[in-house]
C-alpha cells in the first residue's frame, strides 16, 4: 500500500468514526510562532501559566521535541450542534430569569469522547501497516498550535475571531491531532483569508476581547472569564457576561460563515441536553456539591468547579434584570463559597438598584 493510500483509508477511517474533516500536514515548526510569543509578552494568557511555561513554548514551536519521530501530523475536526439553532436562539444577550452554555459544551465532554476515537484511529492504522507507530494524540490538551496546524492540513483559515473557519462548514468544530511517526502525503495548505472586510465578530463582542492580530485578550474573554479563571470576574466586565453562564458563543453566531453554512445538527455524542440549553438561574443557584457533580457528570461544564459555574450564575441573574431572583441570590451569600456570596452580593444589589431606579422614575 503507498502512503497515499493509507492516507485517504486513514481519513476515511477518521470520517466513519465521526469527524467530520481530516487532513495532514508536516512537523514543521509553525509560522504564526512569533505572533504566539508576542500574545504571551502582552500578558494576553491571563492566569493561563502553563501555556507561557518554557517548556510548552519549545514544543510549540517545534513538534519534534513532542515526539522526535513524528514525520505526518493528522489534524481532525468534529462539529457539534450550531449554537444558531435550539431554545433560546435570539439575542445572544437578551437578558432573563435563565442562563446560556455554550453550544459545544451542551453535550458529553470531548475530551472523553475524542479521546476513544483518536486512539482508535492509531490502532487502525497500526493494523493496516502491521507495525507499531510512534504516536502522541491530544484533544486541546497538548503543547501544539492547533488552529496553525488546521490551516496547514487544508482544513480552513484562522478567522479575525480567531478560530478556525471553514469554507464549507464554518467554524462549529472541535480539533484534534495525531502526531504519527509514518511518511503520509500533506495536503495543500488553506492559505486564502475569507473574512475579507468583515469585522462582524470584533463589533458584537461585548467585552472588546478580540485583537487585530487575530487573537484573543483572555483577560477580557468571556469563555476565559468562567471558564478558566478561578478567581473573581472583574466587576467592570460583569454587566457584559450578559446571560452567560459557562462560554460563550457570540463572536460564532454573528459570523457569515456559520450563518450560511455550519451544520444545524453536529455529532449525536455532543447532542444537546435539554436541562443544559436553558438552566434555570434559581435553580442553579441552589445546587449543592453533589447536585452540582450529578448533575454534570462527564459535561465540559464540570471544568469550572461548582464555585465557578455557582459565581458566573450569579453574575447572570444580576444581568437578567428579574427582581424574582432575589431570594435565590439572598439564599447564595450564605453559601460555603466566598466566591459565590461575593458575586451573588454583586448580583443582588445590582437587582435592588434597578428596582430601586423602577420604583423612583415612577413616583
């Protein structure tokens, strides 16, 4: 069997296992490497150290150091549902008495899921070339610049949103890679940029977190502020979280190319959960440790630690505007958290003053 044809029975392997693009680039050291020091010198990584660690530079900037046998990486994408569609699909900001997850996040975890399918794959090919390969896979888990290699493997460009778009399918996708120590052929690089003039996703963000350079300020984020930090979301940025309570979806929805061509429907593994789409805020806000752990069981959501997710609820019912979430927020700074009461105190007051205004315009 030529290498070029383990690659197209590798792909279509890859495709049968459920993700939905495949392509395969070389370890070379990545371009964009520069832009990558430079977000990482601005502070832009926010409380995110382990990605300025020394170490995790150097293999991101050389996969070899990854895995000195590597000659093929195979970079793979899986779409979940279009955070376009479902309950509650109007303004990605309208305020009200329930929070908003972001779309990937609304069904099984995929660092569970992909993980199976990734391995799988190796032991695939293994069979078919009746040898062991050098192999290092990971999921938005490993030291690698992973849009980089995407565009490199002809799956899309890097968007002024910074993600990774795709022509046919837009940029509702999950990447993986396999590091692969076999010759297989590469395949074109996406070298066109498609985002044109527009500057759709820069002007809906809330937060301003969106940089020229086509990358993300974290420390303004919204994904990064409940999902990755562990600590205090800033109260000047609190009103823009909106109804957002793990991630966010905003700079995607507003995008041209998702309007017109990502899937309505992704992977059924990441089908959305129907208690997950709307979370009721004063529920949420009541959910004890083993409520919380039950109910997000092998969820993306669990990342953020019954705290974190208790602190970004709060925060959306301070933005909601509902003066009937108040004896919930009462109820949440008693809670054992100081993070949770110090929002939810946040979150209450906010409320009280707004009725407080109401109450005054109309004396």
């Amino acid at each position: 069997m030529t290498p070029g044809q383990l690659a197209l029975i590798l792909k279509e392997k890859a495709r049968q296992l459920g993700f939905t693009l495949a392509g395969i680039t070389t370890p070379q050291a990545p371009a964009h490497l520069d832009v990558y020091r430079s977000w990482l010198e601005s502070g832009r990584q926010a409380q995110m150290n382990y990605l300025a660690d020394q170490r995790a530079v150097e293999r991101r900037s050389d996969p070899l150091l990854i895995l000195p046998e590597c000659r093929s990486i195979l970079v793979l994408g899986t779409h979940y549902s279009n955070p376009l569609y479902g309950p509650g699909t109007g303004d990605a900001l309208s305020a009200g008495d329930s929070g908003r997850i972001a779309a990937y996040a609304l069904g099984k975890d995929y660092h569970l899921v992909l993980a199976q399918r990734l391995q799988a794959l190796v032991t695939f090919l293994e069979e078919k070339t009746g040898q062991a390969i050098p192999n290092r896979w990971y999921t938005d888990t490993g030291p690698i610049l992973e849009r980089e290699l995407g565009m490199r493997a002809g799956l899309g460009w890097i968007g002024k949103n910074s993600c990774l778009i795709n022509p046919q399918s837009g940029s509702t996708f999950l990447l993986a890679e396999i590091l692969l120590g076999i010759d297989l052929p590469a395949d074109e690089p996406f070298v066109s940029d498609q985002c044109g003039s527009c500057t759709r996703c820069i002007k809906a963000c809330p937060t301003g977190c969106i940089l020229p350079d086509r990358t993300l300020d974290a420390r303004r984020c919204i994904s990064y502020l409940t999902i990755e930090n562990k600590e205090e979301i800033p109260v000047e940025l609190r009103p823009q979280l909106g109804e957002w309570v793990f991630g966010c979806d905003i700079c995607q929805m507003v995008c041209p190319w998702n309007l017109r061509f990502a899937p309505e429907n992704g992977d059924p593994e990441f089908a959305p959960r129907s208690d997950l789409q709307r979370p009721a805020l004063a529920a949420e806000l009541v959910l004890g440790p083993e409520e919380f752990n039950r109910k997000f069981k092998d969820s993306p959501v669990k990342r953020a630690k019954r705290r974190g997710y208790l602190r970004n609820v709060a925060v959306a019912a301070g933005n909601s505007g509902k003066r009937e979430l108040l004896p919930a927020l009462q109820r949440a700074q008693a809670d054992p958290e100081a993070l949770v009461r110090d929002h939810a105190q946040w979150a209450a007051a906010k409320l009280e003053s707004l009725s407080s205004d109401t109450n005054h315009q109309y004396q």
